[in-house]
C-alpha cells in the first residue's frame, strides 16, 4: 500500500481503464479557505499528474458538465452517476438528490431516505444505483427507472454492515466500507456479504479497478495493487 496522498480527498472519478481523477482539498492562505486541485493518478506507472477542472467534469457527469456544473454550487462534494438513459443523477452526503435530464436541465430534486434516515452514495449497477444509509447499518439498491428501492442487505439489528459509509461498483462485485476499518464485498452473482479487508485506520471511501485499488482514509489515498 503506497500513500499518493496526504490531503483530504474531496472526490474520485474513473478517467479511464488505467487511472482516475484525484480530487484533493487545498489549504490557502486565508484562514478557512480552500482550493481543490485536480490530479490524474495512473495505476500503471503510478505517476500523478496534473488534470483540469473541465476534464473532471466531463468524467463525472457527462456532456452536459458545464449546465450541470452551473445549477450544483458544490460539484466535488456529490456522488454521481450517468444513467443508463444519460440522465445523471448526484446524491449528496446529506441524502439530498437530483436528476438532470439528457439536455444538463434539473427534472426532479428531493432526497433519499430509508425509514427517516438519510442515504448516500450513487454506485451504479447497470440500471439500478446503490446507496448506503448508516443509521440503518445497510445498503439500499434503486431502479433507475422509477426510484424506488429494489433491494436491501443488512438491517438495524443486523452486523452484515454496522455504520456503513460508502458503496463502490467494480463492474462485478459491490465494496461496502463499514465497521470503521473494514471493507466488505457484496458478490455480485448472489448478493452474499463477505469480509474483504481490514484496515489499521479508519476507511472512508474504497474503490477497486481490476488489480488496482485506491483507499481514502482520514490523511489522504493510498494506492493498491492486488490489495496489498
């Protein structure tokens, strides 16, 4: 596992089969500001080079990123998607959602909740999104075709996920951070929840591409290959 970060990591988009887009948050100058600066990371050769505000806005959400990009003041900090009809939908943290038709035009705002409770996070699973409620220790699946929940794994009084944080899709299996330190895997064939890794520290946010892998934890990414 190698650090190639020691910022706080605002966001992290797919670029292409071999990197992503690194989004760290900036201290400047000013007392209680921030910049964010925008980096390609490679799996390959591990090199972290500079990117742009526009090509990470394209990956994120599309064609439309610059009308999108307008009506969301705070782009990094939601989670997006670009469905399988090339509406993009963004959920933020707070649950609190919306759905941009094919033209970057807002169609519907509101916010996802499971029994009260907020949920967050926008894994998208072919026509169907995944989100994590915490309060609730499980993970939702959504149509995208109508909104409404489709599928759910864990419960209140359940361990499958205690305090779930966040849900990443590989394009096969589904990567749940939970527990603190943990990542657990939902086997995309069968849906079976299953102890993947265990961290020393907190994980916040964890996603897999084939051998590679990129943590977020509290002081910044690392990456790994093969996870190790």
């Amino acid at each position: 596992m190698q650090q190639i970060s020691t910022k706080e990591i605002v966001d992290i988009v797919r670029y292409n089969d071999t990197s992503v887009i690194l989004v760290e948050k900036i201290p400047i100058n000013k007392p209680g500001q921030f910049k964010v600066q925008y980096s390609v990371v490679s799996f390959t050769d591990r090199k972290i080079e500079p990117s742009t505000k526009s090509a990470y806005l394209l990956k994120k959400f599309g064609a439309n990123f610059k009308r999108i990009s307008e009506i969301i003041p705070n782009f990094v900090q939601c989670e997006a998607s670009i469905l399988y009809d090339r509406r993009v939908l963004a959920v933020y943290p707070n649950g609190e959602a919306g759905i941009f038709d094919r033209d970057g035009e807002l169609e519907w705002s509101g916010e996802f909740e499971y029994h009260g409770n907020p949920v967050s996070c926008a894994a998208l699973e072919g026509k169907y999104f995944w989100c994590v409620c915490p309060k609730e220790n499980c993970v939702i699946r959504y149509s995208a075709q109508n909104m409404k929940v489709d599928l759910r794994i864990g419960g209140i009084d359940a361990d499958t996920f205690v305090n779930p944080t966040h849900i990443s899709y590989d394009g096969k299996d589904l990567f749940v951070c939970c527990d603190n330190n943990k990542v657990r895997r939902i086997d995309g064939a069968n849906y079976t929840a299953s102890d993947y890794l265990n961290f020393h520290n907190r994980i916040e946010k964890y996603y897999k591409y084939g051998d590679y892998a990129i943590a977020v934890m509290a002081d910044g990414a690392y990456f790994l290959e093969n996870n190790e």
